[in-house]
C-alpha cells in the first residue's frame, strides 16, 4: 500500500510494532514514521479527525504529539481509510521498571492536560466519552454485574455511586485527550516526552 499510494516512501522499511494498541494496527516506517491500520470502522473515522485536529493542537502543547503526513485511502489489500505520522521515541511508563519518575511525571502529565484545556474549543468536536457519567450508569453496573467475582462487584458499584454523587460540571467543555492511560504516554528518563493515540479527543467535561 505504502509502494501504491506514497511512492516516494516505496523504499523505506516496514517493521511491525509490539505495542499496537486495540483499535489500530501500528507499523513503524523508515525511522521516523508510523502506518497505522484501523483495526474497525469506528476507529477508520478517526484517521480524519486526527488529521484535522492535531496540526492546530500540537503548537499549543507541552511535548510532542505524533504529525499527520498522509491519510491513505481503502485498497483492496485493506478496506479502511488509514494514515502516516511522525514516529515518536520513548517507552510506556510501568511500575518497577525504571522508566519513570512518578512524581515528575504527574507534573508533566498534569502540565499537557491543563495547556490542552487552555485550547480555543471553537468548532471542536465532542469527544468519544463527553456523555455525563449518569448517561453510562445503567451499562456501567450491567457490566460490574458481569464481572462478580473477577473483580470485588460490591466495591466497584460502592466507587461508581461515589462518582455519581460527584456535582455535574456545568461549565463550557474543554478540549481533553480522551484516553490517557499507559499504553498512550511516553517517557523517557523518568520524565514525559510524548502523547498518542487522540483517536477519543474532543470537548468535554474537564474531568474526562
């Protein structure tokens, strides 16, 4: 695909990457560049999102997030819209592996969240997960339910009433990640140096 449609990329190599996450599969390109395949058609969708959204997010923000180079069209050897961006280096942070600092890296986390707030929201789009929690109540406990006995049900619903008793926010949404979770940080000497996968990104409630 890559030889098809961005001939001037024909000759770099193509090595698949471990830590792909669950909605795309990633390929590094050359050194400096990821493919990234869609794994579903909801995941497809966000391959123009990101395009539209990052080039304006990116300046504004502390440490460097991936650089869409090219969206890459359905083929008959892979039926969704899929993309290139800039490769970004670091490793996702583990406890008791050495690759981070926990408490610097709660400043810089907590620094790319509040400079992301800070983003004109004009013309944003809401985030995959900008419902109130009270919108999610009847699925959360359904799957709680489920989980008896993998996890502590009665614990988990005791945490989820908590949450739910928490004020709705009433002000404007703000621009949020969507999904900050390990495998979507990089770190590098204990310290923040990348975020990925804004496939959830959008306005929201701050706490999202």
């Amino acid at each position: 695909m890559i030889a098809a449609q961005f001939p001037h990329w024909a000759d770099l190599p193509v090595r698949a990457v471990d830590a792909s996450g669950t909605a795309n599969a990633v390929y590094r390109l050359g050194d400096d560049k990821a493919v990234r395949l869609p794994r579903t058609e909801g995941s497809a969708a966000d391959v123009a999102t990101e395009h539209r959204w990052l080039p304006r997010l990116a300046p504004q923000l502390p440490v460097p997030v991936p650089a869409p180079l090219a969206q890459g069209v359905p083929a008959e050897d892979f039926p969704r819209p899929w993309s290139v961006c800039t490769w970004l280096e670091g490793a996702n942070p583990a406890p008791g592996t050495g690759t981070w600092a926990p408490e610097l890296f709660a400043a810089d986390l907590a620094e790319f969240v509040l400079a992301l707030r800070r983003i004109d929201p004009t013309d944003g789009p809401p985030a995959y997960r900008s419902e109130a929690l009270a919108d999610r109540d009847a699925v959360t406990r359904k799957v709680i339910a489920e989980l008896d006995g993998v996890l502590d049900a009665e614990a988990a619903t005791a945490a989820w009433d908590e949450a739910l008793s928490a004020p709705a926010f009433t002000g404007a949404p703000v621009w949020v990640h969507g999904d900050l979770q390990p495998g979507n940080v990089l770190v590098e000497d204990g310290r923040l140096t990348g975020v990925i996968d804004f496939a959830c990104m959008g306005l929201a409630d701050p706490a999202v």
